[in-house]
C-alpha cells in the first residue's frame, strides 16, 4: 500500500504542474483504483474522457470506475461508448473483475451479443 500512496502522490504532483498531463492521470487514475479509492479514480476517468473522448480503452476504465461505485447505467453507457469507439477483446472483459456487478445484469450479455453480431 506504500508503494500506491506513493505513486499517487507522485502522479498527483506531475498534474499540479499540468493538469492535462495524460500520460500522468492514466497510472493516477489505475493507483486509485488499485487503493480502493473508487471515487477518486472515478474523477480522473471522467477527466480523461473529456481529454480523450475517442479512445476506447479510456471508455472502458471509466465503465469499470463506475462499476466499482455502484453505478450500472453509467457503466453501460460507458461501456457501451468503449465498445462503439472500437473496444473488442470480449474474451478480458468477460473476466474483468472490475465489471463483475455489469455481467450479473442481463443489459451485459444483450450488448455484448449485439456489438458481436454487428462485427461479425
């Protein structure tokens, strides 16, 4: 647990210097999440998805951030986006344990058998 607090303390500083440093806020927003700090991850994957509002894998992080905290329909909207951007690998998302509460809803397997059938 050190080694995160250090980490986030470290990532923090790099973005009082620029708060736009995304190659900053990613680790930060993964350190906060790997401390349970969920609502703070939560924050800087909502500021990372107005950075970078076409990256999928940014979408993806914020769908499990919103998981974590109990937010299914922020999630799916979320994941939803991830997916529509060009996230694919169903097989990880299947065992993600951050989306562990979205798989037990049946919205789970009604998008993910939609965007497989659109693909394939």
């Amino acid at each position: 647990m050190e080694d995160l607090e250090f980490e986030i303390h470290f990532f923090k500083e790099l973005i009082n210097e620029k708060a736009d440093f995304v190659d900053a806020l990613i680790p930060l927003a993964e350190a906060y999440t790997k401390a349970g700090r969920y609502l703070e991850g939560l924050r800087v994957d909502k500021q990372l998805a107005q950075l970078l509002p076409y990256d999928c894998v940014v979408h993806y992080n914020l769908a499990c951030s919103y998981t974590l905290l109990d937010k299914i329909d922020e999630a799916f909207r979320a994941l939803s986006k991830a997916i529509k951007l060009g996230y694919g690998d169903f097989r990880y998302m299947g065992l993600d344990p951050d989306l562990a509460k979205l798989r037990d809803d049946k919205r789970y397997k009604e998008l993910i058998n939609r965007k497989q059938k659109k693909r394939g």
